[in-house]
C-alpha cells in the first residue's frame, strides 16, 4: 500500500507566535530608526545654516562689509520698512527674499528646517504672508538694529545687540539659527498647528543649530539654550 508523504507546516498558534515577534522586533526598532532619521535631518539642517551664513558673509562681502538687511530696517529693499515695529527674526521682507532666491539661488526648501514638518511650515500662505512678509523656517538675528530695539534681551551686554557689519563686536554672535519661538500662552505651537521650533520632542524643543560670524555652526542642546528676547507674548530662545 502506497505511502503518501506527511504535510509539514504551521500550526495556527505557532503562526500566531511569528508574527507577535515581528511585531515587537519592530516595535523596538522603530525608536532607533526614528532617532537614525532625525540624526540625519539635523545633520541636513546644519548644512542649510552653514548656507545660509555663507550668503551673508558673502552678500556682505559685497557690500562693504555691511550683512544684508533681510528683514528691511532701512529701506534698502522696498518701501515697507519695518523699524520699530518689527522684525520678527524669522520674518522677512520679500523683495530681500526674491533677491537671495534669484541672484544668489537659494532655493525655497533651503529656508525651511527638515526636521520642522514640511506641511507646517514650507507653505505658501507663509512663503507670501499675508502681512507683506516672508516667513522663513530659520531665524535671522543680523543687521537689524532699529527693528530688534523694540524687543527686551533677558541679559545686559554690548549695546550693539547683533551685528550690522562682519568688524562689529556684538553682544550676540548669531547670525542664523534653527526657528525656537515661544508663544504664550500656547508655548511652541501657535493656535494652529505650526510648531515653532524645528527640532522638538516631548513637547519641548531638542536643540538647535546655530551658525555663527566665524562661520561656524554648532548644536546646542535645549538645556543649554535661553529665552534671550522677548516682545509681548512671544520669546525667541538661542
């Protein structure tokens, strides 16, 4: 009588207990490939700082040694000067903006942080603010001097708050800087989505990058970080 061969396969439990391991394996992989992600996306944003600060020092380079007035001080961009009403220090007059954009290419997505979700802040109704303005993922602290006297710094020091030429000696040393606004009372989110820091978890910023005069940027760690200025309900942290 013929012998047929026996089926060798899975139980439905032993089914079952493969798939509870992928599961976790998963689960304990995701941490590590999330951290591995954002690792790397800082590191990109680094380079876009790094950018950035460059195309300052060359623009000033350009110009007398004078860093470019991004955010329309003086007038030198278009007629919408902000003096002592502005600027905010991630605002931005919008000629300036076409101009870094055409003559010097930058590209749109440069002026936005990786790390800060791209729905939130890469957008068009911030691209073309409504205000007039252009509302950029990073900061810019330079050349701005009659606009940032209309905020309060939590520390005394040189008058000179940031520097408006590459000789000056400032009391901040900053010239771009990962986007860490807080606003009260809704702390880094506005009322509505948009994050105001770009790089952030647990309800709370991780750091930034901060690039420098010497052209150097670095990541400092949130614990290392201040609420330097202030205006109203709004606080910028480096």
């Amino acid at each position: 009588m013929p012998r047929f061969p026996r089926h060798v396969g899975f139980t439905l439990v032993e089914t079952l207990l493969v798939i509870a391991l992928i599961a976790l394996l998963i689960a304990m992989l995701m941490p590590s490939l999330g951290s591995a992600k954002e690792n790397a996306r800082r590191v990109k944003c680094a380079s876009q700082v790094r950018s950035l600060v460059d195309l300052s020092a060359i623009m000033a380079n350009e110009d007398n040694q004078r860093l470019p007035d991004l955010h329309n001080d003086t007038g030198k961009w278009s007629s919408n000067v902000y003096l002592t009403t502005g600027p905010n220090a991630h605002t931005f007059d919008i000629k300036a903006r076409d101009h870094i954009v055409k003559s010097y290419g930058q590209q749109r997505a440069t002026l936005y942080c990786p790390s800060n979700n791209e729905d939130l802040w890469n957008r068009d109704d911030f691209w073309t603010h409504t205000s007039g303005r252009s509302v950029f993922g990073y900061t810019y602290f330079a050349a701005a001097p009659l606009g940032h006297a209309a905020w309060t710094y939590t520390e005394s020091g040189s008058s000179t708050i940031f520097a408006s030429k590459m000789t000056d000696k400032p009391r901040y040393n900053v010239v771009w800087s990962d986007l860490n606004r807080e606003i009260s009372p809704y702390s880094w989110y506005r009322y509505d989505v948009a994050r105001g820091s770009n790089h952030y978890f647990n309800e709370q910023p991780t750091g930034s990058n901060e690039g420098f005069m010497d052209s150097h940027v670095e990541w400092v760690p949130y614990n290392l970080m201040k609420p330097r200025m202030k205006r109203g309900t709004w606080t910028f942290w480096w």
